[in-house]
C-alpha cells in the first residue's frame, strides 16, 4: 500500500514525500494529539508526568535522575523539572542510594500507588480504544520499527 492510498481521506499532497518521512510527522503529531488528549483526561498530573511514573514503576529498582533521563530519552534539566512537581504533590521522593551516598534513588509514594489505582480502569479503557482493531502483529512490527529507528538515532548522536 502507497502513502497516497493510506492517506486518501486526509486533505494534505503526500506526492512524493518519501514514506519515512511521513511516518516520522505521524509519530510527532499522534504524540502531540496523545498529550493534549492525556493531559485534559487526567486533571491532577500532565502526561509526561504520568509517563515518568509509569516509567519508575517499571524499573526493578528504583532509578536515578540520570537512569530515568536515559529511559524517557529527554534531558536531566527536563526530567528533573517533572520530578520536582511530582514531589511537590507527594507523589515521589528521593531517597539516598545506600550503597553510593552521591546518587539519589526515586521512589514513588503511596499516594501515588493511589492515584495509579484510582486511573487504572481509565487508562485500560483509553487504551483499549487507542488499539482497537489493531492485531497485535501489527503492534509488534511498529515496535520493532521504532526501536530500530530510534537506535539509528542514537548512533548519530553519540
């Protein structure tokens, strides 16, 4: 299937824009209508505060600044902003690392736990719709494209 033919219904010229190209627009604007859709259904924290979350509760201990930097893929300064409104709701801390005094470890909160299992059925739903009709081949084959994209990526930056 052409980029023309996926895109038929939509009122832009793909003529002749390379099909990486497109999906790297595609991935930009989904992740912009995901956080505004995100953030207007879940009224105490933004997405990416709620993504960090879901990130330090996917860890198997909890990360440092710079761990949880490397996995969000954005930088300490930004990372570090989001914790510190995290922390100001009382939904992380920071905890020295017992085994190097210089490191801090982020632990989530009990009221966090709470507003995670208070969002829990929300969120199952909202993605339950996001994939709808979509096989599960499918999403592992976007995954494997992006993971590999985005590995591309680091080998320019490093």
């Amino acid at each position: 299937m052409t980029i023309e033919e996926v895109t038929q219904n939509i009122n832009v010229d793909f003529t002749g824009i390379p099909p990486s190209y497109y999906l790297l627009g595609l991935i930009s604007a989904f992740e912009n209508r995901f956080q505004a859709m995100a953030d207007s259904t879940m009224k105490e924290i933004s997405w990416k505060q709620f993504f960090a979350i879901i990130c330090i509760n996917m860890c198997k201990e909890p990360p440092t600044l710079k761990e949880l930097s490397d996995i969000l893929g954005s930088s300490h300064q930004n990372v570090k902003q989001i914790l510190l409104k995290l922390e100001k709701k009382n939904f992380i801390e920071f905890k020295v690392d017992e085994s190097d005094k210089r490191k801090q470890r982020i632990i989530l909160t009990d009221s966090c736990r709470r507003f995670c299992e208070k969002n829990n059925e929300m969120s199952i739903n909202i993605m339950d719709k996001m994939f709808d009709g979509i096989p599960e081949k499918d999403i592992v084959t976007t995954i494997q494209t992006i993971t590999k994209i985005e590995s591309n990526l680091k080998s320019l930056l490093y």
